[in-house]
C-alpha cells in the first residue's frame, strides 16, 4: 500500500503542474496584443505623375475616371527611361489589388512582366468601345488592351474578372 500513494502524488502532482502551465499559456495569451485586420494602405494622389506621363510618354497615357471612392490608389510611377513605362495601382473596395500598366517596351516580355506570367486565352471582352483578351495563370489574372500599336497596356491584378473589367472601363487615355 506504501508504493500506491508514491504513485498518485506522482500523478497528482504532475497533473497540477500541467494545469498550472496551462493558466499561465493562457495569461500570456491575453496579454500578447491581437491585431488581426489587414493594415490600412494610404491613399497616394498621383495627378503630379499622371500629368508628367501625359506630356512625356509616346502613347495616350490611361487613367480611370468615375471610379467610387472605395477604390483607392496605392501606388504610381512613370518611368521614361524604361520603355516610358505607366504604373498606376488600386486597392478595390473588398481589399484586392488591380493595376493599370503601359509601356513601349517589347510587347510579350512586358505582357508576361505586367501580369506576372499570365497566358492568353481565347476569350475577349468587348469594354466601351475596345477589344480586351483575357490573360489566366500567372500570379495576376489580367486583360491586355488589343489593337494598339506603339505601346501596351494592361489591367491586372487579384482582382475578379469583373473588377478588371470594372477598371478597364473606366480608363481614360489620353
């Protein structure tokens, strides 16, 4: 009988040892701050830049007009010295990312650049008064502006179809 109570102090003891780091996993737990919402991207103005791509590019820089305000703009930049390329980023209102992206560089390459490796498919989308081709399988998803010589420009991002569509009808070039 000796040997028994040896085993359940044992026993005991180990299950309050448990139960004591368990209080204390907890604790620590709750003091440890929990922030788990998607940090809040800053609205950028990029009339400035848009301005200077429309006097300095070779093509009709493109621009939308008439989007909600729940669109924001994230990020822009022209960069003439490569290929007069136009970058012009949006968060959508459900937090995906769409881009507006223009260059003269060599149509393929920037295609695959612009899209982070999408490929053509057989389907276009007639938006206003212009023919798109969707792009699938890279990181983006992605419509390429076709008909136009001199210059590029596509809208992709991992945004739906339908908000690509949404950004390349509001697309202003000039």
């Amino acid at each position: 009988m000796a040997g028994t109570n040896g085993k359940q102090k044992t026993v005991r003891d180990m299950i309050l040892s448990l139960a004591l780091i368990g209080l204390a996993a907890g604790f620590i737990y709750l003091l440890v701050p929990h922030d788990d919402h998607a940090p809040d991207i800053q609205r950028v103005d990029y009339r400035v830049e848009l301005l200077t791509a429309r006097r300095a590019a070779s093509y009709p820089v493109a621009a939308p007009q008439g989007l909600p305000s729940t669109w924001k703009a994230t990020s822009v930049r022209f960069q003439g010295e490569v290929g007069d390329r136009w970058h012009l980023g949006y968060q959508t209102p459900d937090g995906q990312y769409v881009q507006i992206e223009q260059s003269t560089q060599k149509r393929a390459d920037f295609i695959t650049d612009a899209s982070q490796g999408a490929s053509a498919t057989k389907t276009t989308e007639k938006i206003g008064d212009r023919t798109w081709t969707h792009y699938t399988g890279g990181r983006y998803d992605a419509l390429v502006l076709d008909g136009t010589t001199g210059s590029t420009t596509v809208v992709a991002g991992t945004a739906s179809f339908a908000q690509l569509t949404k950004m390349a009808a509001a697309l202003k070039m000039s």
